[in-house]
C-alpha cells in the first residue's frame, strides 16, 4: 500500500476494542480481505428513544446499524464492521472491516448489499506471525470527499509496521483505484472532515508531545491552519460540518470532562469576529457528533449505564446567530455503541 510516534484518542481505543501533491508509494504483496458472512436479519425497537427523522448510520457491537423512526435495522454480517459514513448522494456507505493485524476501507449500498473493500491491506502471511505485523496497513475513519464523492478519504500510514508510524491523510476512488497520499504534517492526524462545498478539511491533530487540537485544510491555498483558540488544558477533537458549511461541532476535554461544543467555521462570517465557542451537551463523558440533515439536531455518543450510547441534541438560534441547546434525549438502550466510531446522517 504505501503510508508514512504516538498513537491518538480515536487509535487508543479502536486498538483497546481490538483487543477489544505526492505520489503513492509502493505496497507489499496483500490479499483481499473476506466478505462478511450473511446473517439474518435482526431490528431493533427503541420504544423509550425518540423518533429519528431521515437514516441514522452507527457502529455497534462490532456492526453496521441503521436507525430510522424508532427502529435501528443491521446491515452487516459477523466479520467487525465499524465507522460508517454515509457518501454525499446518500446512496451507499463507506465503512471499515477489521481483521487480524489490519483494517480495510469497505462500501455497500445503501441497504447492506454488496460490500465489497476498496482498500487492500491484508498481509499474505499467515496472520499472527511476526512477518504479517510487518507486512499490514490499516485504514480508518472514511469519509466521502464532497460535493461529488468521487474520492474516499480515510487516515492509515506509509509503512507497515502495525500502527507505529505517523498517521496522515490518504483517499482513494470508490471503485478502489488511485490510492495517493492526500496530507501529512508532523504528528498524527485524525478524524478528517470535508466541508459541504469541498473546499475546506477540518481534521484533529496530535502535534508531537502535545494534546488534541483542531486544524482546517484550505484547499484554494493549500495553507493548514489553526481552527479556532486553542486554550492551555483543553483538547479538542471530532469535528463536525453543519449541512450549510457555518458551523462546527466537536468534542472538548477539560478538567477530566468531555463535552459537545459549536464554533463557527472558516465559511461563516461570524469566524472573522470576537466570539467563544458555546458549549451543547450536558453529558460529561461525550464526542462524535454528527449533524441532521436540515441541521436541527446533533447526533452524538456519550457514556451511560457504563457504556456508550447515542443522544440527540436538539438546537435553536438564538440572537447572537449561535446555535444553542434545546433538549437533549438519549437515542438507544444497551446498543453499546463504539467509542471510536462517529454516527453519520443521511435524508
């Protein structure tokens, strides 16, 4: 494959579940990954849970789950799926498949049908030997580069070596063509998100020895920037475009506490202006927000019952132009939903 040292929030865990302009490079002999074995059918109903409009992806229990009214519906067999992300015309999905000692980048329609990978990561070598852990890629976090989706973004590496290499920025056509190197900074990056117009990408990077922080990619300069204040003892991390490009939503950590905040984004005229972001959650161990379509609601995973699960944030306009909370329920019961996997939202 390609790909080019301290592993991020997101990696932690993704690795604690487990346990629970360049050009590409080269790529050592893989094969492709196996297709998820059919299973039956299973829905679940949310009767405590409020109603869902439009189709709500989330990761759960090692599976694809879609949420629509009160139902959630699974979509993907028993090989472990997680991190799904909806493309731009809502007609199929983009999710990844974790083997062993490696992950791949996955699309299915948008009913469950037809996965297939895109990525090809997995080692020739019997897995579990020493030579597998140096000859395997992993690929994370897609997502659909807009406004057409003709390329996937997703994070992974320039050398196998298991995850000890800086994670950067890489996409490839859905059809599993042109993989190339998209960006690299020194430190890790994670949880790349492109702005409705395509022309910004707002990421989470992890600058050497130093915590969590927001970073946007102008795509017209080519120039990285800071995305917004960074505070001494306050991480920032999952950001999230609101559907008409104004807004950002993302994770904040301070003083032992995780919570949902909204600042205005590089598009918004508000971001030229004096303002402080504005907090949105209640919950105290919350992140992965994900915007409704008609930009509502927030969608987001906080702990509960010793578990994640989904919440829906309710928002309103308030004077100063700032979306501002209006209610806040929580979405599933006993769905344990996974901590690394960011819930997408489609019409």
């Amino acid at each position: 494959m390609k790909k080019t040292g301290r592993i991020g929030i997101l990696l932690v865990l993704l690795v604690l579940n487990l346990a629970a302009g360049c050009q590409p490079g080269g790529r050592p002999i893989t094969s492709r990954s196996p297709s998820p074995t059919a299973m039956p059918p299973e829905t679940r109903e949310q009767p405590r849970g409020p109603s869902v409009s439009g189709r709500l992806l989330y990761a759960g229990q090692g599976h694809i789950w879609l949420y629509t009214g009160t139902t959630a519906r699974r979509l993907t067999g028993p090989t472990p799926a997680t991190q799904p992300a909806w493309s731009p015309d809502g007609k199929r999905i983009a999710f990844v498949v974790r083997g062993e000692g490696y992950s791949d980048i996955w699309v299915m329609e948008a009913d469950g049908s037809n996965p297939h990978p895109v990525t090809v990561n997995r080692s020739t070598y019997p897995a579990q030997s020493r030579e597998a852990a140096h000859a395997s890629y992993w690929a994370f976090q897609p997502h659909w580069i807009p406004p057409e989706g003709d390329w996937i973004g997703y994070i992974s590496h320039s050398e196998p070596r298991q995850l000890s290499n800086v994670l950067s920025v890489w996409r490839i056509r859905p059809d599993g063509s042109g993989e190339q190197p998209y960006l690299s900074l020194g430190g890790f990056i994670e949880s790349p998100v492109w702005s409705p117009d395509g022309r910004y990408m707002a990421f989470t990077f992890f600058p050497y020895n130093h915590g969590a922080q927001l970073r946007y990619l102008d795509l017209d300069t080519g120039n990285v920037v800071h995305l917004g204040e960074e505070v001494e003892g306050i991480e920032r991390y999952d950001p999230a475009w609101s559907p008409d490009g104004q807004w950002i939503a993302y994770a904040a950590r301070q003083a032992g506490e995780t919570h949902i905040w909204v600042m205005p984004s590089p598009a918004n005229p508000l971001y030229q202006e004096e303002w402080s972001p504005q907090p949105l959650s209640s919950q105290k161990a919350a992140r992965s927000p994900a915007w409704s379509p008609d930009g509502k609601q927030i969608a987001f995973i906080a702990v509960q019952d010793g578990c994640f699960e989904l919440w829906l944030l309710t928002l309103k306009v308030s004077s100063d132009g700032f979306p501002r909370p209006a209610g806040e329920e929580r979405l599933t019961y006993g769905a344990q939903v996974d901590a690394t996997s960011r819930p997408s939202w489609a019409p």
